[in-house]
C-alpha cells in the first residue's frame, strides 16, 4: 500500500494507492489530476517520488509510476466482478491517518452518477466506511483480490436528503484494462507547472526515516510536501503548510518566498522525533542547492541541521516553529 501526497499549483491532498508492480501504484484520477509533484510513502515507510503515467479522468482511474523501485504487497485484480451481497473490505489512509482496514459488503452494482459534470459508469456500490484519503485505495474480496478502485462517496441523495453507507469503486475488470494500456507507455505525463520558477529537470527529494516514532512518517510526509513545493514553484502551497502564527510571523507569502527563485531541496533526512499527541520536534538533515548569489556565503549547495516545530490541527502536521541547533548551514562536501 500506499499514501500519496500530491502537490498542485493551489494547495495539496493526499489519497491512497496500491502497488502492481515494484514502479507502479494504481490510484484514483481525482487523487492524482493537476500534480505538480508526488510524494509517496510506502507502508515499510519508504519514501519515493512518482509522476504520472496514464490518467483517466471520466473512469476516475490513474497509473503512477515511482522514480525508484519500492517494495511491498503487489495487488492482483479479479477476474470477475463480485456478487451483490458479498463481503469487501478498504484499505487506505483516510484523512491523513495510518493505515486503515475496514470492512463492509457490496450493496449495488453497474451503479452511475454525475460528478463535476462528469458521468460515471459501471461501478461497484459498498456499505463499506470510506472517508477522505480512502480514495485510490483497493476493495478487496475475501481472496485479497482487488474487485475495485475505491472512487468517491454520497453524503446526499439527489435531492438534498442525507444519505449514510453509499460509497463507489471503479470495478475491476475496468481498472484492468486501463491499466495494461498504461502500462506500455515509457514516458511519463509532464507535471504541471507552477508560476515562474524554473523547475529543475531532477526535482525528486531522496528522503530517508531515521526515527522509529509512530508519526515519524506523517511527519516526514509534511515536510516532503512542503519541499516539493518550494521545488515546483507552488510556493502558496508551501506557505500553507506553516501554522497561522508561523504565517504571520513571517509575513506574506510572496515576501517569504522572494529569496528561493532559485533554491531546491535535494534530500531529507529525518533523524528524529520527540513529543506526543498534537505537538513534535522533528529533527532533520536538510540538503538544499541554489544559485550562489542566494546562498548562505556564496554556497550553491548547503548542508543544514534544523528542529522543525510540528503541530496538529485536525487536519494536517504544520510547521510551527524552526531553529539551527548546529548553527549555519556548510558547504556540502564534494563527491
């Protein structure tokens, strides 16, 4: 399995994906549409970049392929749709939490519905409880086959009246044969581009987890979107993963960011994390290049050591706070 976090030229969201081969995650279209970055975390919290390989918009389906080879469970699809009536169970990362398995039973079949202007067919109806994050995810059979791509759910009729337990997954032999197409293709779908900073050809962020704290990935996975960000020029994006007091700390975010025109995050490494519930310390090898014009004494590549102040709100880990406990960064060392 795994959680993606996507970075787009207006904010950020994440979703869930499963793996079908060592470099490729199936995932939903939604999860994925307008990326200008990708940052994957795996369940044996490995922590990867991806682009987009093929996408669906109207079957909702999306193919993802890594910039390295991760490993994990490969997930096989069914030959076969399931039964109305027959038991199901979720997996995914719903609204930003671990790993979650929920179970439910296939309550509909060959349903449809409009969304966003866009009619959906032949998919699977579940009783299954599904939240935000959930999309992308599998629904498996009792054999651990993937009968469907969990897709979206109904909070209201089309009237207006509330409505409990009706979510929709794209079937299987749909996503199947989307899939195989997408899988002979080699190059990947350009990334949207954001503002006028100039992207570099590589922006992938090598990351590495070095705590073995519960919310050592979550955490990590904040500032991996961050990071991407400033790399893509979504340099809103980055801005709102700081907390509203770190905010107005430091200004606006056109004056934050007026001085990373040129500056990229290459790696992340994070080395540790103390504290409990809603409030983290977070310690980090940063490595960063930039044109040396930007950088701390002429530097085009810096080494820092920096204690992020992490918070919860509910919703997303944010920066709350920063320090140098190592001082100012140094020129990283030559190959």
């Amino acid at each position: 399995m795994a959680r993606i976090d996507v970075v787009t030229c207006q904010g950020s969201g994440h979703g869930s994906g499963f793996l079908i081969a060592e470099d490729l995650i199936v995932t939903a279209a939604h999860v994925v549409s307008d990326a200008a970055a990708m940052a994957i975390v795996t369940g044996n919290r490995q922590q990867v970049g991806a682009q987009v390989l093929g996408i669906n918009e109207s079957a909702d389906l999306a193919l993802i392929r890594t910039t390295s080879d991760v490993s994990g469970h490969h997930f096989q699809f069914a030959e076969s749709g399931p039964l109305l009536g027959s038991d199901v169970a979720a997996l995914g990362f719903p609204v930003n939490k671990e790993l979650s398995f929920t179970k439910g039973t296939v309550s509909g079949l060959n349903r449809q519905f409009t969304i966003g202007g866009v009619t959906r067919s032949d998919l699977i109806q579940t009783d299954t409880a599904l939240n935000v994050g959930n999309s992308g995810g599998p629904l498996l059979d009792e054999d651990g086959n993937v009968v469907g791509v969990v897709s979206s759910r109904h909070l209201y009729s089309d009237s207006g009246v509330p409505i409990e337990g009706r979510s929709f997954a794209v079937s299987a032999p749909r996503a199947q044969a989307a899939v195989t197409e997408w899988q002979e293709r080699a190059v990947p779908i350009a990334p949207t581009q954001c503002g006028d900073a100039p992207a570099p050809e590589e922006y992938e962020i090598v990351s590495t987890i070095l705590s073995d704290h519960d919310q050592a990935a979550n955490v990590s996975q904040s500032l991996l979107t961050h990071g991407y960000a400033i790399n893509r020029g979504a340099y809103s994006t980055a801005y709102a993963i700081f907390t509203p007091e770190m905010q107005a700390k430091m200004g606006s975010a056109e004056g934050w960011s007026s001085n990373l025109s040129s500056s990229y995050w290459t790696r992340l490494d994070v080395q540790s994390v103390s504290g409990q519930e809603d409030a983290l310390t977070v310690r980090v090898h940063l490595q960063t290049v930039q044109d040396a014009e930007d950088g701390y004494e002429q530097q085009t590549c810096s080494d820092w050591t920096i204690d992020y102040t992490m918070t919860w709100d509910g919703v997303a880990w944010r920066i709350a706070d920063d320090s140098l406990p190592a001082g100012s960064p140094t020129a990283c060392a030559g190959p």
